[in-house]
C-alpha cells in the first residue's frame, strides 16, 4: 500500500532574476554600487519567494510583501509598492496553496551504490 505526500511545486517564473534587477536598477533613483547591492538583495528575495525550502520561501514572502522591504527601497529611491507589482507581475509571488501537488510515495526507498559496496566489503 503506498500513500501519497504533497510537495510544493513551484510555477515558473515568467522572467528571470536578471531583468528584476535590471528593472529595479532602471527605476533607481540612486544610482552607483551601493544600490546595486541592495537592488541585488531585493531580487533575491524576490527569487527565493519560489525556493522550494518553506522556511526560504516563507522568510522570503515576509520580507517582500511586508514592511521590511520598505526600508531597503528607501535607500535607492523605489517605491514599495511598485517592487511588489514587479514581483507579482514576474509570477514570483504565486498562490502558496495553488502550487501544492500530490505525489505517489514509492514503495521501497533504493538502496545507494555506497550502501551496496559497504555490504560487500563486510561480506
């Protein structure tokens, strides 16, 4: 009898990290690598609202959708709301419950090949 589990399969993104940054960058009232930094920090959090580690992607949606973005969008001059938009619109902050899917549980885990040799080498 196998059971089923359910994982979160995340939706792919409609654009890559790159044109987030380069976007955000554009949009920078602040110019210069101090905002290139911290326009690098934003679109990781952007990214990692798809990892597949909950903690990642929990933390990750926290700081993008509440107030701990604002802070970091003061210091290049971008409004908040339009990181958000940008996020929403790249497909990054998809539903969480959407994108759950069940998988069959396989029945017996294999055996590694490391598994396999160490037998043989007791044997």
């Amino acid at each position: 009898m196998s059971t089923a589990l359910k994982r979160w399969a995340p939706p792919r993104p409609l654009v890559g990290s790159r044109v987030i940054a380069k976007v955000l960058r554009r949009h920078a009232s602040v110019q210069g690598p101090e905002a290139d930094l911290v326009v690098a920090v934003i679109t990781l959090a952007i990214v990692d609202c798809l990892d597949r580690e909950p903690y990642l992607r929990a933390s990750a949606r926290r700081f993008v959708t509440g107030r701990p973005l604002d802070g970091w969008t003061d210091l290049v001059g971008l409004p908040p709301h339009f990181v958000r938009e940008i996020a929403r619109k790249g497909g990054y902050l998809a539903s969480e419950e959407a994108h759950w899917v069940t998988v069959p549980r396989n029945r017996k885990a294999q055996p590694s090949v490391a598994v396999n040799e160490l037998e043989v080498a007791d044997a």
